[in-house]
C-alpha cells in the first residue's frame, strides 16, 4: 500500500510540475527545434539519389563462382570497393569535377540489403540533379571497375599459363630430340617415353586451363534501378535536425521543470494545503474576490466562493456565540476580502455578524470607499462608547471599523478594555469576525488568541510552504484553533492582497490624510453629533448608517421567543437611543415603542421589525 501511494504521489508530482510549466515545454521545444533547423538550413540543403546494382559472381572479384568462405561477407566487401579511389577516380572523370577523391567518397553510402545480392549506392550533393548524375556515375564506374578487375586477373591467369605452355612445349621437343638419336640407349628411350607422356599431359591440362579462362563469362552485373531522387531528400536534413531539437528541448524543459517544482516551495494548487495536514475551507477565483464599494448605497455583491466559505465555518464549529479571526498566512495577503465576504456571508443566512477590523481594509469594502470613521483606536482610547462605533452596511451586519490607526491601538489587542469589548459583542451578536494582520506577527497572534477559531488565507502561486508553516506554528505557540484555509487564485506577488486596485488605494489614502486634520486625537473630546439623526452630520463617514446592538437572542437579557436560527434584523434608527429590553420596567418619562421597547428620548425611533418567526399572541 505504501508503494502504491509513493507511485501515485510520484506520479501526481510529476504531472503538476509538466502541467505548471507548460509554457517552458513548448517555449524550449520551439526554441530547441528552430535552432535544429537552422543549423541544417545554415549548411545547406543537401539531396541525394540511389541507384540499385545487381552483382554476378566474377571472376577476380570477392564475390564469384568458386569464392570460398561465407558470400554474405564477400558481398559486405564488395559494397567498400564503391568507394574505393579507383572507382572514385573515374567518376570525377565521368562528371568532370573538380572535387579531390578523398572529398567526393565522403559523397557516397553504400548498403547490402540483408540476404541479397543488391548493392544500393546513395550519393548526396547540394542539387538534385547532381545526387542524380553522381549516383548513376558511381554505380557505371563500379560495374566497369568490377569488370575491368576480372579482365586484370583472366588476363594475368593466361599469361602465366601461356609462360607454362612454352616451357612444356620446349622441354616436349628436347625430349623428342632426344629419342631419334642413334646413339641411345634402351633404357634411356624407356625414361623419355615416360618423360614425353608426362609432357603432353601438362601441355593437355593447360590447353584446357586456357579454354575455360577463355570461355569464361566476363559480366559484372548490372544497374537494376536507374538513379533516382530519394522521397524527402533536401529538407530532410532540416526536419531530422529540427526534430532531434525538439526532443532535446522537450527533455530539457521536463528536466527544468521538476527541478523547479522541486525547489519551488510556492503553493501552486489550492489543494496543496490539505497535503500539509490543513483542511481547505473554500477557494476564491480569479475575478471573484470581494470588490471596493464605492458607496453606501451599492450594493455588496457576494459570490459563491464566500457562500461555500460561510456553510465550512457553519459546519466546523459551535453553536453560536463564535469568535472568528480572519488573517493571512504572509505579509504579502491581506484578508480583509475574506472576512468581509464571511461576516456578509453569514449575516445574509440569519446570523447577527459584528466584525471588528484591525487593518482598515474591511471598512473601505463594506461600508464604502469614502467612510473614514471612528472605531477601535478610539475606543480603546476611552473616548467614544462602543455603541456610537457600530455601523450597519446591512442587514444583520454591523462593523466596527479601526478608526485612526496608531500604533498605540496594536498594542492594546490583548489588554482588558479589548477582551471587554469583544465579551460585550458576543452578548449581541452570534459572529464576531476579527480581521486581522498576518498570522506570524505579533499583533496577529494576539487576535488569533482571543478567537475560538481562526481560518488562514493564502494566494496560489504566491504563498510557500514556509509561510504556511511558520503561520501554523505560531497559532500553536498562542494555543490558537486552526479552522482551515482559505486559497484565492489571481493575486500577484507583492500586493496588499485587496479586492481592489492600487489606484484605488492611493486615492483612499488621501481621502485619509484630508480627514486626519478633522478627526479629534487621543485625550479630545470627540465632535457633537446631531440629536436628530444617529449618522455623522459632517466630516467622515457621513451618511453611514448606525447599528443598535440589542442582547442576542438565546441569552438571559433576551429569551428566545422560539427555538430557531433566525435572527432580528435591526433597523438604524434616527437617534443612538439607550440600552432597552423587552418586558423591563419603563424608566421614568420614557416613552412606549413597538415589540415591547422603551426610551427615555421622545424623539427616537426604536421601530423593531418583528422576526417572521415570533408566535402570535
């Protein structure tokens, strides 16, 4: 089983590295082949003819009637004496080149076809009509080399033969001579006798010897197949180099590729973090991240990455109230995206949602690009109650933006007025959603630890393994519990991570700097607001709607009515009325309201809308 997952993790390893670099392969393999062509082409176009020959055993030759040994070999010997200077020397003399004989043998192959007495002479030069000629040269010259070489040894065969003959001859008339001699003896006539058989014996055999070599047959074969232009000559030379360079370059982009994988420690696939041991709790396309808005009355669009992202963190913790901490892995993404689309996400599935922002980002993306309002810093600070910070973008959705940011602010994250804070919103809200900086600082730790979950987010092809790990370790060194992650494709290095531009951001930032001389300071009191209307009159964030926190449903400030999910859906009202509850006893002068409620300023509108939910009395 072990084996099988190495192969397959080999195997997956492999695929992702050649489908990641992709574009390397082609590149390479383009670049590599071209560079192939271009050599061929560079030194010429090359074609080249073939002429088939058709041997016969000769005389004089390896390959003949009595050769002894294997033919096969004598063939194989046959085809070296096409090039051999002989014949090479009467092809310049047949094609009137003026190419030594060394550099036109380099012009011609010959081959043997298996098991046959074929020679096929191939000739190569720059024209097509000189791989003809030199192909149909080369193999008339071979044949007549061939031919000239039996006539060479025939001829010598006679003549030695020719030498014996008139040797024999003259030792047969010595011998005759001798015999009509008066004067010899009987016994030397008997030695002659014998003698002169002997001789005309030998002067027999070589008669015979001569009419053979004289009868022989002298034909050394014959061009079978004329010579003729081989398919695909010419720009072969090209299309093989070419080739040869694309598979070079093939094996050198797979060879970069995973050696680049190898040592690429980037998150190149959404699900690389569950490799690691992290549950993926959504991922955000290209394009599909949460945007700037503009205004307080458009509306917040809200895609279906952040729908699926909102049922993993319903599903993957408690009942409410829940404590959410929403950062990144590094400093190059930011979450404020994600907590927003999370906090918009749950508020539209009946859930009271208070995200409380500790970068800014969230602000200028739920409540709008021109809100610059008071929030945490100056709370903290003790100079503004938490109930005059919350503002509402919508329905269920309140937002305490971070106000003037300070280093001071950071600091206080996990002093007691912070932990306050964040008790009371539970006391009214079933999510609190705190957005945070990066999970490996200091200040993301901290809000980390004063969460009952945190969810990281990552970008693809941004984000490393290193950074994931080094955030992962320092929610364990806090005892914080890690959710999962979210991955958003389509984020470029070196961004704040934002769901909008640059462009967008700059004039933000001197939006700020125009309302950082309006905006009161540490130790002032803050500026007075209208009686008659809960949002600023003038300055930063006017027209921004208020929220009313009440006590969350379920607790003993406020039973539930009935058992359910469904949450109130507050409406800002024109005042920042006082803390009422259902059934208590009205202070005095206080005025009635609908749904039970009270308030001691005659002027308010404390309107509740009624759950849909609540039983009839």
């Amino acid at each position: 089983m072990r084996d099988d997952d190495n192969a397959s993790a080999l195997t997956s390893f492999v695929l992702d590295a050649l489908r990641r670099h992709l574009a390397l392969l082609v590149v390479l393999g383009v670049v590599c082949g071209a560079a192939g062509a271009g050599v061929a082409l560079r030194k010429g176009l090359h074609y080249t003819a073939g002429a088939s020959i058709l041997l016969s055993p000769l005389q004089g030759n390896p390959y003949t009637t009595d050769g002894r040994g294997d033919q096969l070999v004598n063939l194989q010997t046959e085809a070296q004496l096409v090039s051999t200077n002989g014949v090479a020397s009467d092809v310049l003399h047949r094609l009137h080149l003026s190419l030594s004989v060394e550099e036109i043998r380099t012009h011609v192959v010959v081959e043997n076809p298996t098991n046959t007495q074929v020679l096929k002479v191939s000739y190569t030069a720059g024209s097509a009509p000189d791989a003809v000629r030199g192909a149909q040269a080369f193999a008339d010259s071979y044949l007549a080399y061939r031919e000239r070489r039996a006539n060479s040894v025939i001829n010598s065969q006679l003549s030695k033969i020719r030498q014996q003959q008139s040797k024999t001859q003259r030792s047969l008339n010595e011998v005759n001579d001798e015999m009509g001699r008066s004067d010899t003896t009987d016994s030397r006539r008997a030695y002659l006798a014998e003698r002169l058989s002997s001789l005309a014996s030998q002067l027999a055999s070589l008669e015979t010897e001569t009419s053979t070599l004289t009868a022989s047959d002298q034909w050394p074969g014959q061009v079978i197949s004329s010579a003729a232009l081989d398919t695909g000559t010419g720009y072969r030379d090209a299309i093989v180099l070419g080739g040869a360079g694309v598979v070079v370059g093939l094996l050198l982009g797979v060879a970069l590729a995973l050696l680049r994988t190898r040592v690429d420690l980037r998150l190149h696939h959404p699900y690389d973090v569950e490799h690691l041991g992290i549950q993926l709790l959504g991922l955000v396309g290209s394009g599909r991240r949460m945007r700037l808005r503009r205004s307080t009355t458009d509306p917040i669009d809200l895609s279906e990455p952040y729908r699926a992202l909102r049922t993993s963190v319903i599903t993957g913790t408690d009942a409410p109230p829940v404590t959410l901490t929403v950062t990144g892995m590094s400093d190059g993404i930011g979450a404020g995206p994600e907590a927003a689309g999370l906090a918009v996400g749950l508020a539209r599935a009946g859930f009271g949602v208070v995200v409380v922002d500790t970068t800014g980002e969230v602000s200028r993306l739920l409540v709008g690009s021109g809100s610059q309002l008071p929030g945490l810093s100056e709370l903290l600070a003790g100079i503004v109650d938490l109930t005059e910070l919350l503002v509402q973008p919508e329905d269920n959705l309140a937002v305490l933006p971070l106000g003037y940011p300070a280093r001071q602010t950071m600091d206080q994250l996990l002093s007691e007025p912070m932990r306050a804070t964040l008790a009371r919103l539970r006391e009214w809200y079933d999510y609190v959603v705190l957005c945070g900086p990066p999970a490996a600082g200091a200040d993301g730790q901290a809000l980390a630890s004063l969460a009952d979950g945190v969810v990281l987010v990552g970008a693809v092809g941004v984000t490393t393994r290193t950074e994931l790990m080094v955030a992962t370790a320092a929610l364990e060194h806090v005892h914080a519990v890690l959710l999962g992650a979210v991955m958003v494709e389509g984020v470029s290095p070196g961004r704040s991570g934002g769901g909008h531009s640059r462009r967008a951001e700059r004039r933000e930032e001197r939006r700020e700097r125009r309302a950082r001389d309006r905006r009161p300071t540490h130790g002032q009191a803050p500026r007075p607001r209208s009686s008659e209307y809960p949002q600023a009159a003038e300055g930063p964030g006017a027209g921004v709607a208020r929220a009313r926190p009440l006590p969350r449903k379920g607790t003993a400030d406020a039973p539930p009515l009935i058992d359910t999910t469904r949450r109130r859906r507050i409406t800002p009202s024109n005042s920042y009325p006082e803390d009422t509850r259902p059934g208590a006893a009205p202070p005095a002068g206080a005025n009635p309201t609908n749904g039970d409620h009270w308030s001691s300023d005659p002027t308010a509108d404390t309107t509740i809308r009624e759950p849909l939910d609540r039983p009839l009395t």
